[in-house]
C-alpha cells in the first residue's frame, strides 16, 4: 500500500493494490500514527480498485479498532473506492461497523462520488463546529 497527502485539502489518499491482508492494513494504520501526519479535521481516501482482499468479516471487526485510533488521532471521514462487487461489499460491511463504533466511512464505485462525499462531509463537520462554538457563545 502506498499513501499521499494532499495538505491543500486535509485528504490522505491511500492506494491499495494486489493482495491485502489484515496484517497489511494494520501495518498501514500504525505507519500512519508513527509518522504523526494526522490532525483533527484529516480525511482518507482509500483506493482500493486494485486490491484483491483476504480478508473476512472478521478480519474487518478486528480492523476497527485499528482504525478507531486515527480518529482519535483526528482522522474525520473515511471513503472507500471499490469497484468490484466483492470489494464493494467488503466496503460496506466495514462501513456498518464504522457506524456502530461511532466513525464515518462509506463505499463508492467511483472517485468523483468519494470526493463528493468527502467535500459534503468536511462541510458538514466544520459547519458542526461552527454551531457549537456559537452554542457555547451563547451559554455564556
């Protein structure tokens, strides 16, 4: 696997290709938490049009944890490319336990869909802090 920042946009893209296991993402999650390239508001792209996964559905229960260390570390929205349907499906079933666990990430069939969801999803977040802090202004 193989990841870019793009500064100008808060977005870690991550390519994902050939095979992937549990072990390879959770290698990826903690390369991410060594290099300390996270801070709050960051987002993730994942690329995985190439990837062929051996991974199970509990291989993506276990996968949560990792991940749920980049949100705390700041990471705000996940999107994952997929374009075939046993990866979409891979995609959406860890998307479901993302939701139970409190983070946001969801599946796409294509780039212009993620970033779409993305830029939706960084608007709403900051439109969420803008609320709170005029929340807070006005408790005062």
């Amino acid at each position: 696997m193989t990841y870019t920042i793009a500064r100008d946009t808060n977005v870690v893209s991550v390519i994902v290709t050939d095979i992937v296991t549990l072990q390879d993402c959770i290698r990826s999650a903690d390369g991410l938490l060594a290099e300390a390239v996270l801070r709050p508001g960051m987002q993730l792209l994942v690329d995985a049009t190439n990837l062929k996964p051996e991974l199970s559905f509990d291989d993506l229960r276990n996968l949560v944890s990792h991940v749920e260390r980049l949100v705390r570390r700041g990471l705000d929205s996940i999107a994952i490319i997929a374009t075939s349907d046993l990866v979409f499906g891979l995609a959406r079933t860890f998307s479901a336990y993302g939701d139970i666990h409190g983070f946001n990430v969801a599946a796409f069939r294509t780039p212009e869909r993620a970033l779409t969801w993305l830029e939706a999803s960084r608007a709403a977040s900051h439109a969420q802090i803008r609320n709170t802090a005029i929340s807070k202004r006005e408790m005062q």
